[in-house]
C-alpha cells in the first residue's frame, strides 16, 4: 500500500501511510491443482530393463477452472485502489511424447 504521493520529499511518489508496513495486505485465497497422468509403453518386451520406451503424458493446469486474480492496485490515490489488474491463466491441457533409448 501507498499514498500516492512524495510525503517524505525523497523524489519518488511511493511512501506508505504511518504504520503501514510493506507488503503487508493480503489478496483473497489462492486454489490451484494441476495433474499429470503417464504412461510409459516399452517398444522391445523382450527386453524389459534397457528397452527403448515411449512416454505419453497429458497434463492440467488450473483442473478447477477458478479463476485467480493477482496484481492488485496498492496505491490509495488510485481509483483502482484494492482492485485486481490481471488474473492467472484458465484451465489449459497439454499432451507430450517422450522417447528414451
């Protein structure tokens, strides 16, 4: 949090009120789970130990599709004051190959 203004006359408009700390608001909660399901397929079975082997893999990011907000406005002057400028990215998938030999 900050006033907006140079109250200390140091040249930069970014002091805090008295008794203000830094970094001291807190943001609403933050929920975030991401998954990962593998499965690795051997390509000689004959050879279980040094087989060459493929990986496929899916992931999820954000598996609950809430939406986190971050960046908040912390200047007291500003009419965004406490407000959120931006939001962590929505549910996404990936899909991965892997090779190994």
């Amino acid at each position: 949090m900050i006033t907006g203004r140079d109250d200390n006359r140091g040249g930069l408009a970014l002091d805090r009120p008295a008794g203000v700390r830094r970094n001291s608001l807190e943001g609403p909660n933050y929920v975030g789970l991401d998954l990962r399901l593998s499965k690795d397929f051997a390509l000689d079975t004959s050879k279980k130990e040094k087989s060459p082997k493929v990986t496929a893999a899916i992931d999820a990011f954000n598996v609950t599709n809430r939406v986190n907000y971050s960046g908040y406005v912390g200047n007291l002057s500003s009419p965004f004051f406490g407000r959120a400028i931006s939001s962590r990215p929505a549910r996404r998938l990936q899909l991965s190959m892997r090779f190994a030999f």
